[in-house]
C-alpha cells in the first residue's frame, strides 16, 4: 500500500489559485513516517517547473487519482507538532465551501506570512522577573547600596509576587532594561520561565455597573458554555467596553480565552490600553501593522493558550486558540469586517460561526446594529439587549438639521454652524467637523467647455490635492500635476468644485484665524505614529477644530469636544448601494457619538439640501432604531438582504465586451441548470464601470432560501472554468455593496 498525502499549497502574495484545492504527494524520500501528521507543513515540488513551495498536510490515505508517473514525493518536513487542531482546519474548510473558495485562496488568508513562507517557528516560553525567595520579605529599603531605580522596580515586584514580564516592567520604568540584569547579579530578582496553569491572573478593580450593564454581565456569565449569540446595542457611551472587560474578567477566571475584533488598527491601541489597565499582561495585539516575527509570536502565544486575550482586526479572527471562552466583536457594523479582495469573507459571520462550533457565547456590539444583526435580533436568533443611557454622568448630544439650501451659493458651512463653531471657542471647547472626503475638491472643471479632469485608468473624477498640488485618483492611485490650463480648450478659467477636508481647513482658517485647527484624514496620518501623536494633541487640549473624515468617526474618546458639525450628510441618501442609506446613518450616528461624552453636553448640527427626507428625519428626529426599523421595512419591499440571500459574480476585462460576454454565457449555463427560488439579475455593467484599468461587469444571483442558492452554486462553478485569457471573474458571497 502506498501512503499518500494530501496537502494544500500555499499561493505565493498575490497569486490566486482558483481551480487549485487539494494536491497529492507521495513522502519525503527516506521519511521516518511518525514524523508525519496531518497539520503539519512540507516544502513540495509544484507545476511544471518543480517549482518549491510550502503546503500543509491535511490527510494521509492509501490512494490517490494522480497517475503513478505523475505522482511527487514531498521534499522536506517543515514542522514536527502541527500547526493547529483538526477542529480549526474543519473551520477552514467549511469557509472555503461556504464562500465557494479554493482551500488554498483560503489558507492564504488564514496565516501569518512566516507560516506561509515556510519560517521555523519556535515557542518563546514566556519569562517574568520575580524578587527571589530570600529576598521577598526583607526590608527593600535597608538593602546595601540600592539606586533609586533599583528600589522602584524590587517596589513593583513586591506588589506582583508572580512576576512581571520585562515588557511590563518596561512600560513603568523605561530604562530599565541593564538594571534588571544587575538586579539579577546581585542575587535580589530572577527571571522565571511561566507556563499559563500557575500562571495567576492578575485583574485591576472594574467599575460598579449600571443595572442595565450589570443585566447583561449576568446573562452572559450564565452561559459561558453555550452558543449565546448576542447583539449589545448601546448607544455611544453607554459602557459596551466595561460590559466586554467584566464579561472576560469571568472567563479569564475559568482559565478560558477571549478574542475582541475591532474595526480598525488605531482602535486595537485605544482598546489594548483600557485592556491592559485591567488585565495587566496576558494581551496580544494582532494586526497587520505589527512586524512580522512579533505578529508570529503573537499568534503562537494565543494558539498555545499563553495569551488569554486576543485583540485584532479582521485577520485576527482566524487565530487558532486553546482555550477559547467568547468572542467580542465590537462595532459589528463596520464594513471593515468584509474582506473586499482576494478571499471575500465576513469576519464577523466567521465568528459567529467559530463561536457556535465551540459553543461559546459571541457579543456583537455597536451603538448602530447593522440591519442584518438588527433583524436576526428581532427574530429572536440572537439575544438583543440594550443599554439605553450613557454610563457615568454623560448626557446625550442634541440634533439640529441645517437646510443648505437655505444658504448662500459656495459656502461649505452654514451660517448656523458658523456661530456655533463661534461660542465653542469663546467657551474653550472643542469642535469636530466631519466630512467624508479627504483632498481639497473632488472635481476640476473647465467653464468655458465642460470638461472635468478624469483619471485615466477609472471611471472616476480626480481629486485635487493643495498638499501636494496634484490630482489624485482615490480608486488607483494615479496622480497628475494639477493643470492650470484646460487641455481640451486651452481656457484658463478652470475651478474646483465641492469640498473635502483640506479646503474646508482652509476655509476655517479664513474665518476663525485664531483657532488652532488640526486635520485628520488618510493622508495626514499616513506616517506611522502620527495617529497617536494627533490623539495626544488632541486630549492634551493643543487643537480647538478637527477636521476629518471617518477616521474621527469611529471609537475615539475626545472628551472636550462639545460641537459636532456634519458637513454633507446627504451622499447616503440617493446613492444607489442598497446599504448607502444604511452605512450613512451609522456614519451620521457615529460621529454624533463623538460629542460630549464627558461632563460638557454635546450637539450636532447636520448640514443637508434633504431635510425632509424620510430616512433622514426618522434619524435625527427619533432614534436609530427608528431609522432602522424603516429601512428594514424598505428592504422587505424591495426584497433585498436581510430577507434574502445574495451572491455576486463580478467580471473584469481589458474591455467591457469581453466582462459582458463572459457573464452572458455564465448566465446561460446557470440556465441550464435548475434554478428554482434563486433570480439570476443582469449581467449589468458594474456601477463604476472602469477601475485601475479594468472594464467590470456583475450578474447578481438573489435568492430566499441560503441553501439552495449555496447548492446551485456547487453545481454551476465549476462550469465557469476554462475563461478567457483577459478576463478574470470572482464571487462574492453575502456582498456588502453592489459597487
Ligand atoms: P462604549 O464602549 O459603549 O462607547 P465605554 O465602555 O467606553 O462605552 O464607556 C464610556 C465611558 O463611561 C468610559 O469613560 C467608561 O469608563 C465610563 N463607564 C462605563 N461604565 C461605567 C459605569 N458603570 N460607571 C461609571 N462610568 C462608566
Ligand atoms: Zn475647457
Ligand atoms: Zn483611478
């Protein structure tokens, strides 16, 4: 009997392997065949070329369908223990079946590049300081010849008879680095090799909860054993996160884990700082933003059990655990969750899905549920509990509408907002101003012909830039000089049109030169750190305007700010995504969030040309429930998502003909098949019909039933094999705009 394996290939960066899943191998020549077990990673010889590449071994059986002549033998073992449990590779492969991805597409997703490149990997036990034995009861202060810092450091010991990490230790006393090895020397500390089970956890005084926290606290610590999904619908401010530390407070206690996703990298360090306030250590961070080795260590650490708390962004959900207890994903609603290329998935539906299988409760929270949560609440799928107030003494931020077109022509801010802005800095509070348009102006336009500066490689007009002087793409990246003279008349009567966050910086520096106004858009935090140094400026008091787009909207404290100003709430209203209207009241809400959130009240003026628009007023007059509910019931009528299903097959080409044809025959061979309760739409030409080159086109398949669209698309994939040479296609399942 042979003994074959069956492995995964990783594809290199960027390289996708559509039609590629499994691969058969025979065993490294000379193997000792104990050293294989599935989980493990081979170095194999792929394609033609015997090119080398790095896979992991996923079963060994005793046959295979490769012909004997054709059949490899692997190179080289990689690992000696696997990887991960079967249970996370079962995960896996239901992910790559349930968005219908190859199984490589979706390794590639799941591991850190070290993994992948093929990187030995060793476990770093984790080491502490502790005082020694003999030294733990003396008198530190009569010990011969001590330094202020040495006395500083045996004081903090002291307090943490387990030991503190260097890390930690690091954070109190920053030059502390030789001192400890002399400690050390001198026979008064040593450093201890820890291992989780003796490893006592160490938990900082939580608040005292509201009856509604504490409500939710209580029900949760009762379950934490089962699958208790639940969404946490709190406005701003209410205490969602004290809710997440008190809830992982009891499943650190049972000696358990707790994965938080966020949103966005800046969140993941305002979030790491209130975690470690409490938690002490014990906290990995994983984003992509870390170096390399540190994510590696990061995610063996949690993979091992030696990190209890895991907090990352949408990668991080893929991290294997030991000991998993809940699941936090904060800010649910967020688009950031979706991954928009390459393996289009949901982290949050992954974790919905991680928790069930683990039977561990999961808390989506946000204060602006996003529709499918909301409606999956209301159903009674997921237990729905809301914290209606802000905790401590905070009080909500009032809503005032501002009709733009009320106003006189080329002003960006209403004269409302303007004496607002005014009494804000007599007060020596702070304003927020948002917008979501980073750049000066979004169009350049010739008066005397029509024309508009238009990039080149998308169908999309080109902003302009002061920084820099250019025009700049925002879909590619392509980037010109501005012109001062029109290309297609020679007129030099050329204007920019609208507003983004430089010219309204401008503008207020016109109109208030006094005020110390700071930016915050992409572009002015692009370098690293500066996010953190504008956050500093901002609570240290040394700005009196922000500006910004929805960087500013999401998760930040600005305690001294009292004035939020919404300068063109309107983009979401007319946008044809069937999630615009949606994602604008988040965004509106969001922002609001921002205002006065410590003892100071907040308002917000929202500036609009539509402010009698349903969806608007029922946001702004009411509630977002309210704006909820009515869209919900919009959707019902339009049939769209959460009452039904969607997938969508997008299609690009050097030419829309190809796009085009290429669909028309996909949509002809779904015919041939049966397509009972599933509508097939198109193929249309995609909204933004040119992008980075490309020509795209999308057939939209709809359906009421998930099942049998996922059955339908087993049996109609495959069938678009074999497509041309230019046109490249992929499927996006449950997609989260139609752009
Ligand atoms: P959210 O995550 O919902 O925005 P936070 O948990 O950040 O809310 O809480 C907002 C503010 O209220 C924070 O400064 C927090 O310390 C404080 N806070 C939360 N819960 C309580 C409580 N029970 N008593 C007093 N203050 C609280
Ligand atoms: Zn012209
Ligand atoms: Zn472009």
């Amino acid at each position: 009997m042979p003994i074959i394996l069956q492995v995964v290939i990783f594809p290199s960066d960027n390289e996708y392997l559509n039609y590629l899943s499994y691969s058969d191998y025979l065993p490294p020549i000379g193997t000792d065949l104990e050293r294989l077990k599935p989980g493990i990673r081979l170095k194999v010889p792929f394609g033609k070329t015997n090119k080398e590449k790095i896979s992991l071994l996923i079963a060994i059986k005793q046959e295979t369908s490769v012909p004997p002549e054709k059949l490899k033998a692997a190179l080289e073992i990689l690992d000696s223990y696997p990887l991960f449990s079967s249970d996370h590779f079962e995960l896996i492969r239901w992910a790559s079946q349930y968005y219908h991805y190859s199984i490589n597409n979706v390794v590639s997703a799941v591991f850190p590049s070290p993994i992948k490149k093929g990187d030995s990997i060793t476990n770093q036990a984790i080491i502490k300081w502790k005082i020694t034995a003999s030294h733990v009861n003396l008198p530190i202060e009569y010990l011969p010849n001590i330094t202020p810092l040495q006395l500083n450091i045996l004081r903090l010991l002291k307090e943490y008879p387990q030991g503190l990490t260097k890390k930690t230790i690091l954070s109190q006393f920053s030059t502390a680095q030789r001192t400890l090895t002399v400690l050390q020397t001198k026979g008064w500390i040593i450093p201890v090799e820890q291992n989780l089970p003796d490893k006592p956890i160490i938990i900082n005084p939580s608040l005292q909860l509201n009856s509604a926290q504490q409500a939710v606290v209580t029900q949760v610590c009762q379950r934490l054993t089962q699958f208790y999904p639940c969404l946490l619908d709190g406005i701003t401010g209410s205490g969602k996160t004290e809710v997440y530390l008190q809830i992982i407070q009891q499943v650190l206690l049972e000696g358990k884990q707790a994965l938080v996703l966020v949103p966005e990298i800046n969140l993941t360090l305002q979030m790491l700082e209130r975690f470690q306030q409490r938690f002490v250590d014990d906290i990995v961070v994983l984003h992509s933003n870390i170096n390399k080795p540190e994510r590696l260590q990061a995610w063996l650490a949690a993979r091992d059990g030696h990190a209890r708390v895991i907090i990352g962004t949408r990668s991080a959900v893929w991290t294997p655990l030991q000991n998993l207890g809940i699941f936090i994903v904060d800010e649910e609603h967020d688009l950031s969750y979706k991954q928009q290329d390459n393996f289009r998935y949901s982290a949050r539906d992954i974790a919905l899905v991680r928790a069930q299988r683990a039977k561990v409760p999961i808390i989506l929270g946000s204060a602006t549920p996003s529709l499918d949560s909301l409606y999956h609440a209301y159903q009674g799928r997921y237990q729905h509990f809301t914290l209606p107030e802000r905790a401590g003494t905070a009080v909500h931020p009032t809503f005032h509408l501002v009709n733009m077109r009320q106003q006189s022509a080329h002003r960006y801010l209403s004269q409302q907002l303007q004496s607002e802005i005014e009494t804000c800095l007599t007060k020596k509070q702070q304003i927020l101003l948002f917008i979501n348009r980073r750049g000066y102006a979004p169009t350049l336009i010739c008066f005397n012909c029509g024309w508009v500066a238009q990039c080149i490689q998308c169908d999309s007009n080109l902003t302009y830039h002061a920084a820099v002087q250019q025009l700049l793409c925002h879909h590619c990246g392509y980037r010109v000089k501005v012109y001062t003279q029109c290309p297609h008349c020679q007129h030099t009567k050329l204007h920019l049109m609208g507003q983004g966050t430089e010219r309204i910086e401008d503008e207020l520096k016109h109109y208030f030169p006094q005020a110390r106004v700071l930016r915050i858009d992409s572009d002015s935090t692009r370098k690293r750190k500066s996010m953190e140094s504008i956050l500093t400026q901002i609570h240290q008091g040394n700005v009196d305007i922000l500006v910004g787009t929805q960087m500013l909207a999401k998760g930040h404290h600005f305690p001294n700010v009292t004035l939020v100003g919404i300068l063109n709430a309107d983009s979401g209203l007319f946008n044809i995504d069937f999630r615009a209207s949606e994602h604008m009241a988040q965004l509106l809400i969001q922002v609001a969030g921002r205002a006065g959130r410590a003892e100071l009240s907040g308002k917000v003026v929202v500036q609009t040309y539509f402010p009698q628009h349903p969806l608007l007023e029922s946001l702004i007059n009411q509630n977002y429930a309210a704006f909820a509910q009515r869209a919900l019931e919009e959707r019902q009528q339009t049939n769209f998502p959460p009452f039904t299903r969607l997938a969508l097959l997008r299609a690009r080409a050097k030419n829309m003909e190809n796009a085009m044809e290429f669909l028309h025959k996909a949509k002809l061979s779904a015919q041939q098949l049966d397509t009972t309760d599933i509508q097939l739409w198109g193929p249309v030409q995609a909204p933004m019909e040119k992008r980075e080159g490309w020509y795209r086109a999308q057939l939209l398949l709809q359906s009421n039933q998930r099942n049998k669209l996922h059955l339908f698309l087993t049996r109609w994939l495959p069938q678009l094999k074999g497509t041309p040479k230019d046109t490249r296609w992929s499927l996006d399942i449950d997609p989260q705009s139609l752009l």
